[in-house]
C-alpha cells in the first residue's frame, strides 16, 4: 500500500473544497428578470425598502407587493429609448449619495442614510437629480399601491363594479417566459 503524500493530500483537498464551493454555487435557485440585471435588482430592492412605508403597521412589504416583479414586468415591455432611460437612473441613483457627501453607493448604504440622502435630493437645485428621484417614485408607487395586499390598509376596495382580472398576452408572455414553459 503506498502512502498518500502531504503534497497529494493537501491538493485532493484544496480540489474538493473548490468542487464543494462550485457545486453550492450553482444550485442557488436565482429569481428570473427579464429586464433588471443582478446589480440594478439590488437597487431596486433598497430602493423600494426606502421610498414605500413598509415600516408601518399593517403595510406589506415590497416583496409581499411584488414591486420590483411588476417594474420588471413593465419595462420589460416599453420601447428601448424607455428601458434606456431607466437604466440610466437606476445607475445615477446608485453613484450620486457621493455627491452629496456620502461615501457609499446607494444600495450599499445604511436605511436612514438613504431615507436622509432622499430628502436632500428633495430641495437640489439639480433637474436631473429631481427627476431621477421623482420618477423612480412615481413607477415604484404605481406598482405598490396597484397591487391587492395595499388595498385594505388605503381604504380602497377595489375597481367600480369589482369586474375579473383579465391578463394581457404581453403579461401571459412574461409569466410563462419567467417560468420556463
């Protein structure tokens, strides 16, 4: 019987730690997005975690809401210079808390630096910022407050003659394209 070395045993080691890693790496069940990317999904996610009162009693949660599921759903399917457009502030959302003295990007940022980041924005004198900030909170309250679980603690009951959701074929397409089917 011949002795396996310390070379050889420390390698078969080091490979399967590295094969161990890779396998756990890879069986991550990830969310499919059409539209977001990895990084512009984290955005989001904080984004909505700060603008939406979720930290009120009764209100569910951006997840509970399908916030960031619904924005997806409908950029994915507005034109290109659209999408575009919302690329660009989702990333000028990310870099700009530098410009006003914070030295961290947006999603990496402690939830009451970013709740005072978003109030400083509130009186800039920059158009941009204003804009980028407004309309981002415009699409985010759309899809919180357009989702059923918000309804009750808002007062709203519902649509006038409460009629049946009907799905369009661009939200059928999107489901089973998320799906897999």
């Amino acid at each position: 019987m011949q002795l396996l070395s310390r070379k050889g045993f420390l390698s078969g080691l080091g490979f399967s730690a590295m094969g161990l890693w890779l396998w756990a790496c890879g069986n991550k069940v990830k969310e499919k997005y059409l539209y977001f990317s990895d990084s512009e999904l984290e955005i989001m996610q904080v984004w909505s975690d700060s603008v939406l009162p979720v930290q009120e009693k009764g209100m569910p949660s951006a997840d509970e809401a399908e916030v960031v599921r619904r924005l997806d759903e409908e950029f994915y399917f507005v034109s290109e210079e659209i999408q575009e457009e919302f690329h660009l502030a989702i990333t000028a959302l990310q870099y700009s808390p530098f410009f006003y003295g914070y030295f961290s990007r947006f999603s990496k940022m402690h939830r009451d630096d970013r709740i005072r980041f978003l109030k400083q924005t509130e009186s800039t004198d920059s158009d941009t910022m204003r804009a980028v900030v407004g309309n981002l909170k415009l699409v985010t309250f759309l899809a919180y407050y357009g989702h059923k679980s918000t309804w009750q603690e808002i007062g709203f009951d519902g649509p006038f003659a409460n009629p049946s959701e009907k799905w369009s074929e661009s939200r059928i397409y999107y489901k089973k394209t998320i799906s897999g089917s």
